[in-house]
C-alpha cells in the first residue's frame, strides 16, 4: 500500500459514507483516481465492507460479557459447529477462536444480567461441545475505529 492507499483507508474508517467526490477533494486528486484505488482495494480484500457503527446500549443491550469457553473436543468440526451455531445467535456480537486455556471468546450484549445469566445457564451451557465457561463483565469498551498500516520491520 502506497500513502495514497492509507490515506483512502484512514478518510473511508473515519466516514464510510462519503462520497467519492469528496473523497477526492481530501485527496487531491481526480474522481476517478479515487475511485480505481477504492475498487482496487476492496479487491484486494483491504476494504472489506461498510457498516454503521451503532450504540449497543441504545439498541437496549446495556449488559455486556466477554465470555471464555473451553470445548470437550479439539476437532476442527467442534469448533466450526459451535462458530456456526453460536455465531448466528442474536445475543453474540464476535466470536473469536483463540489460543490459551480457552478454545473461543465470545462478546456478548444483552439487555441486563439476567438475560445474560439466561443465556449462560440455558444456551451456552447446554451445547455439548463446552466443557466449561468463564465470563468477564464488560463495564467500558474503547474501539479504535482509525487503524494504520504498521510500519515494516528492520
């Protein structure tokens, strides 16, 4: 990626809605060009989509868990089976497979603590592929929405 392609990246993170004219303008360079190199990178896969970033709190999920599981099973059909299945829940915001004493950690945001203990005891703690969970409260998250290209190693 050349700096004008980190700088296509850094104006589209900061606002995804702008228009490829204004775009430009910021550039300094022509419409056109703007528009080559957004094509090019999300051809690439450096662009991958565009999506608002919304309040969880103001779609009424106010409680939210980071929550460590550990599978029975180290199959890759245990981890995609549980990936897909929890994954899709409407509870879930991420789920990542890790390393370390856990197998998967999952965000989720639910309405309070009760729904969030409902959804421990009665969903996750019934899929056969946990062996056990551990659940951290989140109390104040911070996302960088800007990130840069990190420089190249000596």
């Amino acid at each position: 990626m050349d700096e004008l392609d980190v700088s296509i990246v850094r104006l589209l993170q900061s606002d995804a809605r702008l228009s490829n004219r204004e775009l430009a303008r910021r550039l300094g360079v022509a419409p056109s060009t703007a528009l080559e190199r957004v094509r090019a990178l999300t051809k690439r896969g450096v662009i991958r989509g565009y999506g608002a970033d919304v309040d969880l709190a103001a779609l009424g999920r106010r409680a939210e868990a980071l929550v460590s599981v550990q599978l029975r099973q180290h199959q890759r059909s245990s981890y995609e089976s549980f990936r897909e299945t929890v994954g899709s829940w409407p509870e879930v915001v991420s789920l990542f497979v890790v390393s370390g004493g856990s197998d998967i950690v999952i965000h989720v945001a639910v309405r309070d603590v009760e729904r969030l203990h409902a959804f421990l005891v009665d969903r996750l703690g019934t899929r056969p592929e946990v062996a056990r969970f551990q659940t951290s409260m989140v109390f104040q998250r911070h996302h960088n929405r800007v990130l840069e290209p990190l420089p190249p190693e000596d």
